[in-house]
C-alpha cells in the first residue's frame, strides 16, 4: 500500500516512525518527519509559487467589477432606494476620480516636502566651475 | 523644497482636496439630501458627476 508517509523522499531510507503505530493508517494527516515542504514544492513546481502583483491586481478590480454590476442590475433581488442606487452607479467614476485625486495630492506634498541640499548644490556648481577651469588652462576647448 | 517648489506643491494638495471634497459631496451626500434644498443650486445635475471625468479621462488619454 502506497501511503502518504512511504511516497516521501526520506521513506526509502528507513526513517523510525516516533509513534509505535502506523501513523498512516490511524492518523493519515499526520506526517512525522515528514518534508512537508518537499510534497508542496513538486505539486506546485508545474503551475509557479507566487501571483504576480498585476495578476492580483486584476483579480481585484474582476470582483468589484462583477459585485458593482450584479448589484446594479438587481441579480442578487435587492431592493435598494434609489438614493443608494444612484450612488451605487457613479461608484466606479467616483472612485477614480478620488484615485486621481489622491495620486495628485501625494505627488504635490512630496514636492513640497522634498529635502533640498543647498549647500552640497553650491558645491557641486563650484566643482564643476572649478574643473572647467582647469581642463581649459590645459587645453581642453568646450 | 523651497521658494516655488514648495508653493507649487502645497497648490496641488490644496487643487486635489478641493476636488476630491466638491466630488464627495455631489456624488455621496447629494442623493440623499432633499432636493428641494438649496444646497442642489450649487451642483449640476447628477448625470454630469460621471460624464464630466470621463471626458476628461478621454482627453487626456488621447492627448497625452
């Protein structure tokens, strides 16, 4: 019988079982010192570990999407005011609008909070003032 | 930031609040005020709230 515990890497090498029984019978869940990882690596080793961010994202915006028109269009047998329901239909260009704004505001703060050196700009002008000088007396025309 | 920077900056904080306050109120409160406040003269009707930044959107995307 080909069990959970005598298909791991480390069976064939005749690892001692803590327990007297046989785990895989009484408990099937349960692994001792078993490589659990190893098992996860190779079911996942076809289809790749990790959703990339862009996949996430669109996972996103397909289950709002998909909420804010089921409920626009009454699938789900609610019977919202029309208040809500006016707000519910200008949810998605509000919040692109608010998206926009924050994005805007965000990049307005950091510009106005930047740290500026002043002191190592000056240096820097006089530096290159310096070797423009200096590559000129030798020579050099720009 | 100084000098320019730092007024160009605090403006568009002070642009997006603004924008992002006048929106929330007419898309989110207008609803669900009674329309025969006076508050409404100071919106355009509803419809416009998406129209208006989905022209915008447009724009932008075709000029830029």
């Amino acid at each position: 019988v080909k069990t959970a515990a005598t298909s791991l890497p480390g069976a064939s090498r005749g690892l001692q079982l803590p327990e007297g029984r046989a785990a895989a019978e009484h408990e099937p869940w349960r692994i001792p010192n078993a490589d659990v990882g190893a098992v996860r690596r190779r079911e996942d080793a076809g289809r790749g570990v990790t959703m990339t961010k862009l996949a996430q994202w669109l996972w996103g915006l397909a289950l709002l999407g998909s909420t804010w028109a089921a409920l626009t269009m009454g699938a789900l047998g609610l019977e919202l005011p029309s208040s809500c329901r006016e707000v519910l239909w200008s949810l998605p260009a509000y919040l692109l609008v608010s998206a926009g704004c924050y994005a805007l505001g965000t990049v307005g703060y950091r510009v106005a909070t930047f740290h500026d050196c002043e002191d190592a700009a000056r240096e820097l002008q006089s530096q290159i003032q310096e070797a423009r000088a200096d590559l000129a007396r030798r020579g050099m025309r720009f | 930031a100084t000098g320019t920077d730092q007024v160009v900056g605090l403006g568009l904080v002070a642009v997006s609040l603004i924008i992002f306050t006048y929106y929330t109120v007419w898309v989110i409160l207008l609803p669900f005020i009674d329309s025969q406040h006076v508050i409404h003269k100071y919106f355009l009707p509803q419809a416009y709230a998406v129209a208006i930044p989905l022209a915008a959107g447009l724009l932008l995307l075709l000029f830029v």
